[in-house]
C-alpha cells in the first residue's frame, strides 16, 4: 500500500515539475523543471532552466530549486528531501545533490548524451562519492519526453524560417 501511494505522490510531484518546465520553453529554454520536497512533503524549492535569461551556466533547474530550498531552511544541507526532475540529470547537478544530501532523486524522461544516472557515466555505481541516495526513474517519462521533443521541434521550425 504504501508503495501505491509513493507511486501517486512521485507522480503529482512531477507533473508540477512539468508545469515548471513549460515556463522554460515559454522563455526559450529548454524545458526542464524540478522540486525539492521536504520529509513532510511540502514543496520548498521550485524552478525551471534559465541559464541563457539568466547569462549563468549552472542555473539548470535542479541547481536553482536546490538553491531555493536550501536558502528556505536556511542551510546547504537538505537531509531527508527528494528532487524531482523531468531530466535525468548532469554532472555538475547530481554532484550538487551529493553535497545537499538529498535523500531520493526522482526523474523523468532520461538523456542520452549526458545524464549521468543511467544513460552515460553511471554515477550512483560509484564507491567514493561520500553520500548516496535513492534513484527512481521513468516517472512520467513519456509526458516529459515529448515536452522536450516538442520544444526542440519548434526550435528546429524557428531556425528554418
């Protein structure tokens, strides 16, 4: 029972993640949200890409939510909290996650050039990361997927015209 309604909070959860998303496509970014949730549940950080509005490499939108969160409870580390992601994620944001201590990572669509869970590097397979923590994948990976062949579809129509 209790991993039903896992189940259904990963899946709410993300489906917020995926609103957060489409504020990045709106503004030109690629589309790509995520949450910090806390133990309790309840939201403390939320943000979407915007490393080119923002003209800063590492605001991909785990970095920002994590950010958010970590300066809500007022300290780097967020024990016990999940991050929920409609892309796998890169390097430089699952070595942020490592240094938040998240306790869970939750993801939807993965990506095969450079997400570092599953696709390429394989990071959670690693002994001498100090900090581990749970991976679940494929939480509506569909919805998230076509979110982001939609968005690159439309910028390859752009780029035509």
């Amino acid at each position: 029972m209790l991993a039903v309604v896992q189940a259904l909070t990963d899946e709410s959860f993300m489906a917020q993640a995926l609103e957060l998303a489409e504020i990045s496509a709106n503004l030109g970014e690629v589309p790509v949200g995520a949450l910090v949730v806390s133990p309790a549940g309840e939201v403390i950080g939320s943000a979407h890409n915007s490393p080119i509005s923002s003209s800063d490499p590492t605001a991909h939108a785990e970095i920002n939510a994590l950010r958010e969160a970590a300066q809500r409870v007022d300290n780097y580390r967020l024990v016990g909290c999940s991050l929920y992601i409609t892309l796998e994620p890169c390097m430089m944001c699952y070595g942020a996650m490592i240094h938040a201590r998240i306790a869970r990572l939750v993801y939807g669509a993965s990506e095969p050039r450079a997400g570092v869970v599953q696709s390429q590097l394989r990071a959670p397979g690693f002994t001498f990361f100090n900090h581990a923590f749970e991976v679940r994948s494929g939480i509506l990976a569909a919805e998230c997927s076509e979110q982001l062949k939609r968005f690159f579809k439309q910028r390859r129509q752009q780029s035509r015209s």
